[in-house]
C-alpha cells in the first residue's frame, strides 16, 4: 500500500532558479558533456524584454540567458526563461523562440546543436496575441471560465508586462514601421506622455522630475525624432512646451502602472493594426506570388502579389484547419524550398510553396500553436513542430495546466465515483503535475490533489512516496494497481479521465468573433422535445422496385417530384424507407435520425429530403445511391479494389466523421452497409471513388431486449 501526502492548492509562487542553477543543473547535454569545464564559453544567448519581479530591483542585470556549449530544445529554452521573467504555465504558449537577424521564429521542437565556435542569439517574444483582448466584456477575447462571468483575461500582470517590454522596445528601435503624418506624431507623443508617467510610478517620482531629467524625444520611435528634429526651432519648443503641459496635467493621475502599460498597449494596437500580423512571402501551385497573412482574431488570409495595396480574403479559421503536412519542393525549385499542405474541415487542400525549410516551420508552427489556444489546448496539427512536453502529456492522458475547478467539474460530470481520477500539469509551477482523485461515497464525496514532481533527473516520483519513474504513463501504471492510503482514506484508482477533444478550459481563448458553441439534437439525448425536417407529400413521391428490408423498414427506390421557381417540374432519384407498423412504437427515434440528418450539411453526409407522414405510414425520403452500400459493392468488386481506393474511402469517412464530432453529435452505427458509393473511381480520368454515410438508424437504447440482433439500420 502506498501513502500520498497530499498539497495547498493555492501554494506560494517558488522564486526563480539563480543564472548559475540554470546554466549548471537544467541543462545538461544528452552525452553527458560537463557543462561546468564550459561555464566560460558562452554560444547561446537568449534575450528577455523583462525580468521577473525577484529580480526586477538588480540594475547589474544584463537581460538576459547565456549558455554554453550543449543540446537545447526550444520549447525548455522557453520554459527556462519564462520561469525568469514570473510566467507561469498558463500562459507559456503565447511566447516562442525568435532569431531577430533573420525574422526566424523556432518551433518548440527544435533542437539548437552548439558547440564551442557557434553564436546564437534569440529573443523570447510573445508570438500569440488576439486584438482587443482588454477590453474586460465578455464580447472581447478572453479565457473560458467555469460558466458566465467566471471568464478570466487572456494575459495576466505578469504576462502584460513583459508584452509592454516588448512592443515599447519594438517601438522606440524602429522594428516596426511607424509612419510619419501628424496624426501618428500626437499619438506617439501622447504614448510618451504615458511612458515618462509610468517611469514616475516605477521611480516613486513625481512625473516633472521625470521630464526634468529625461529628454522626451527619448520616449519616441528614432523616426519620430528624426522628423521633428527636422522642425524649425519655434515649432520644435512648442511641441516641447505642449509636452510639458500635459506632464503637468496628469501629474496627479491615480492610474497604476499596470493601467499605465496596458493603456500604452492599446494605443500602440490602434495606431498600427498590421502590428500583431505575421506575413509570409509564398508561391501558390501556379507559380503565381502571394501573401499569407496569420492574425488571432481573423485567422488565415490571403493576398495576391506581395503589394499592400491587394485585397486580403480570409482562406480559414484556426478551428477549421485539421491537418497539415511539409514537404519537399519542387523540382524546379531550390533544394531548400518545402511545400506547405494545409487541409480543412470541407477537404479543401490549400499548397503553399515557401522558399525555405525555416519559413515554413515558422508559419506552420504559428498556425499549430493557435490551434491549442482557441480549438483544442491538447491536439497538435503537425507533427514536425509538435511540442514535445504535449506528446509526452498525450502519451500519459495528462491535461495541460487548467484550473482546480476545471477539474473537479470534468470529474463530476465523468461520473463521480471512487477510483476517478484526472492527472493535469500544475498553473503555476513547471515539472510539478497533480494527480485529482474522488474518494468517498453519494454525499460524501470528496476531492484530494496529490502532486507529482519531476526531478532535475528527469525522473517522476508521487508526493509522500520513494519510488521514481522515468515518465508519468510508467508512474501511474505502477499505482494502478496499488491500494493507496492518504488522509485516513484507502482507496484504488480505476478510470482515468484524459482531455476530451475540446474541452472548454481556462487554457482556451473564447475570441470576439466566436459564438458559443450548441449541440445539435445528440443522439444521447433520449427525449427529444424539438425536431425540425422538411415535410413531404405523398403524392409527390413515386414508388418503384424494393431494395431490400432494414431491421424495421422497407426500403424502395423512388422519384420525388419538385415543383421549380418557374413552374417546371424537377424529378430526383430518391431512396425512401418505410417504418413497418408492426414497429410505429420506434417512431421517436424513426424521427429523431431524420431531424438530425435534416439539419446536417457535409459533402460526405446523405442528403436527407425531409419525411413523408400519411395516415400510419412513417416514410423518410433520403438521396439515391447508384453503386449502393459499400458492403454489397467491396464483395462483387473485391478483385478491382486496390490499397489505395480503400485509403481514399477511409479518408473521406473520415472527414463525414470529423464534422459528425465537431457538432458533438454521436452516430453510432457506422458499418459497410451504411456507407453509400455515391461514384465509382474511374482510373482513364483520375475520378476517385466518391462516399456518403447514411443516417445511424434506430438508437440501441430503444430496441427491446430480447431478440435484440445489433443490427440498428432502417
């Protein structure tokens, strides 16, 4: 029997590691390089905007992370600074890795290989960023709560901090284009109104004695200078003399320095709304020059050409994107050009053609990692730029760093019973994970938080107990077969809950353009108190041969007849199934499958026309089929079908699968006979097979018991 010693949910903050117990003791060379012989021999030098507030006060501190020759992955570069600069892991994928010579961004799997006459230098930037996020309603960006009004912002202090740091540096060294009208000069100067009011809050000065020691120019872009240096003398005291006299107007503002940096953010957001854009430089399949552009609000647009002047149109949404690959170029191509294959929800494939190996990385991994934060926090789109940490959590069902009341939420509606248990990843301290687990019984239940700390060794050892293990899947497989003891409660883990494929968590961003999202009549839903289909008359339909029976339906070939918008008449093939009246007590779920159907619109779904009601018949008129069920066609065709018709088959029931799951909707009866062959392959012309999945049938939840043969189709 093992004891746990459980934790203080809401423990102090631990101080940073000193520079030396960076360098020495988290990063150590897989070949067991000794780090200490090269403490000396500085390759790799990672700049911070901002220090962490213990360490705010050293003015001898350089701004940043030096580290000598060895193996680094970027995504524990970044853990490493942001544990320097007070982030916590909440909020560590908003930042990446960025080589400013050359614009480079790193994905968080990348491998830096220094030795001993190798220069890198990196800035740790905040990548990710949502316009309009401050605005504190729940219409603007902001962090899923628990329910309404339990929102959280998408930056903490920490975080908005660093992001000041960062855009005010960018301003003031002409990083980023300011252009040179007289109204972006008021706005500017208005900023570094702001700035000089800030550095006197920090000072614990008064804003005058500020601007008695500090030129204001100082606090401005060095094209901004350059244009009012270029002013005649008069005009140039005047602007002096105006600055003066708003420094002396707000010398009693009660604004902390918070308000004062977010205030500062905005501003600077309004003045350049391109700012928190990246654009990458591509060729499309035809050859033909083209801009892409990745915004957090907007998603992924596109320009034609690579002027500023074109027209941008909106490609998708992150939460549309399902897949993307990397590949080599063509051969036309340089050697280092690498073609991008982003897909969507509607198989829709969009080929972009980078001219390097690293523009690619970057876009892709701009992409993925704004999936994790507005669709799903535990999916990657990639796998060559898959964050490490987010396999390994993958591999052990380990939540990402949500919250206590996420948690306890996800229990109780898994059931809450003894032996449930959830393992996440702590939201304020990195390498430490909690195991949550229920113990008691009905009213009594209880929730107990055990943590798990990982070792400068890398090794996994569950709080109040000796054992290590080398990962957290190994630790957990141990104590699953344990009775384990803490608090007086003996107890045994059962069933473990993982992340659900988007969960609504505090590791999720809600934007300002997304709607909450409704599921549509779930098929777990026993009691339907609204459907919605469309009604068809019987004398518009038209009954040929039989093809055949289902479980509880006829099922006949027809034609529907529909009037057209100028009076001709319209005749489609349809399939229409007929509940037997020996079973019209099945009628609910009969509908049911028809309502949802109704209300379903994908290109590998079966369109279904609506139902026919007339006396005691019950009819749902369905579209035709011409090559029928895939079961029947694969044993008349089974000599003709290759590997790669079965695989373009699979792909597109796949994708019927895949919209089925983004509504939350649950099909259930997903065999042979209820894929349709909608279009045979056709080899002379390169037509591929073409399949639609048809309605689930009878739920399993209304069939009688006995007799009962699992076979759920109309």
């Amino acid at each position: 029997m093992a004891c746990m010693l459980l934790t203080n949910m809401n423990p102090p903050l631990s101080s940073p590691p000193t520079l030396e117990n960076i360098l020495l003791s988290e990063l150590n060379t897989p070949n067991g390089h000794n780090l200490k012989q090269d403490i000396k021999s500085t390759v790799l030098t990672v700049h911070l905007y901002h220090w962490g507030k213990t360490r705010a006060g050293d003015d001898h501190l350089e701004n940043t992370l030096t580290f000598p020759p060895g193996e680094y992955v970027a995504e524990e570069l970044c853990i490493t600074a942001a544990k320097a600069c007070d982030i916590t892991p909440v909020y560590c994928n908003l930042f990446g890795l960025m080589r400013e010579s050359d614009q480079v961004w790193f994905p968080p799997n990348h491998v830096f290989k220094l030795h001993h006459t190798d220069n890198e230098s990196l800035h740790l930037r905040i990548r990710y960023y949502f316009p309009g996020w401050y605005n504190g309603s729940n219409s603007c960006a902001h962090r899923y709560g628990l329910s309404k009004g339990m929102e959280t912002p998408v930056m903490d202090d920490c975080v908005i901090a660093y992001l000041f740091a960062q855009w005010r540096s960018d301003f003031l060294s002409g990083r980023i284009q300011i252009p040179v009208s007289h109204e972006a000069q008021e706005e500017c100067l208005g900023m570094a109104v702001l700035d000089m009011m800030r550095l006197a809050k920090e000072s614990d000065l008064l804003p005058v004695d500020i601007y008695n020691n500090t030129s204001y120019k100082s606090l401005l872009p060095r094209c901004m200078q350059s244009h009012i240096q270029s002013y005649n003398l008069l005009t140039r005291k005047r602007i002096r003399y105006r600055f003066k006299k708003f420094i002396q107007q707000f010398s009693e503002c009660k604004a902390t320095v918070c308000n004062l940096k977010l205030k500062y953010l905005i501003s600077l957001e309004m003045l350049l709304p391109s700012f928190y854009s990246e654009h990458f430089q591509v060729t499309d399949l035809s050859s033909q020059e083209a801009t892409i552009i990745v915004n957090g609000n907007k998603g992924i647009l596109w320009r034609k050409g690579t002027e500023e002047e074109g027209a941008e149109e909106v490609y998708c949404d992150f939460p549309e994107v399902i897949d993307i690959s990397i590949k080599q170029g063509s051969k036309e191509g340089s050697a280092e050009s690498r073609i991008v294959s982003l897909t969507r929800q509607d198989s829709q494939i969009l080929e972009l053609e980078f001219h390097s190996l690293s523009g690619a990385l970057s876009f892709v991994s701009l992409v993925d990692g704004y999936y994790r934060l507005v669709a799903d926090a535990h999916h990657y789109l990639c796998k060559e730029v898959a964050p490490p940490r987010l396999l390994e959590c993958i591999q052990s069902c380990c939540h990402g760093p949500i919250l206590m009341e996420f948690t306890v939420s996800k229990l109780r509606h898994s059931g809450n019973c003894q032996g449930l248990y959830i393992l996440r990843c702590s939201p304020k301290e990195y390498d430490k994970y909690f195991m949550s687990f229920i113990v008691g019984y009905e009213a009594m239940v209880e929730y107990k938080h055990c943590p798990i700390v990982k070792t400068e060794s890398g090794e996994f050892i569950l709080s109040g107990t000796k054992r290590s293990f080398g990962s957290l899947r190994e630790l957990m497989h141990c104590y699953q077969k344990e009775e384990l003891r803490t608090e007086g409660h003996t107890f045994q883990l059962t069933r473990c809950c993982p992340p659900s494929p988007k969960d609504k968590t505090n590791l999720l961003v809600c934007r300002n353009n997304q709607v909450p999202e409704v599921a549509l009549f779930p098929l777990l839903h026993k009691h339907i108190s609204h459907m919605v289909f469309h009604k068809i008359r019987k004398e518009d339909l038209s009954f040929n041969e039989s093809l055949g029976r289902g479980t509880f339906t006829k099922i006949v070939r027809g034609v529907r007849k529909e009037l057209g918008d100028y009076g001709e008449v319209h005749q489609i093939d349809v399939v229409i199934k007929i509940l037997d009246k020996a079973h019209c007590s099945f009628s609910e779920s009969f509908f049911e499958a028809a309502s949802m159907m109704s209300q379903l619109s994908h290109k590998h779904l079966l369109l279904n026309y609506g139902v026919c009601v007339c006396g005691d018949e019950n009819m749902m008129v369905q579209e035709y089929g011409k090559f029928g069920s895939l079961d029947i066609y694969l044993r008349k065709k089974k000599n003709s079908v290759n590997i790669t018709w079965k695989l373009e088959v699979a792909k597109q029931l796949a994708w019927a699968m895949h919209y089925l799951e983004d509504k939350h909707l649950v099909h259930g009866n997903v065999c042979a006979k209820n894929v349709l062959l909608i279009r045979e392959e056709d080899r002379r012309t390169g037509s591929l097979p073409f399949i639609k999945l048809s309605d689930p049938g009878i739920g399993i939840a209304v069939l009688p018991k006995e007799g009962d043969k699992r076979s759920f189709v109309f």
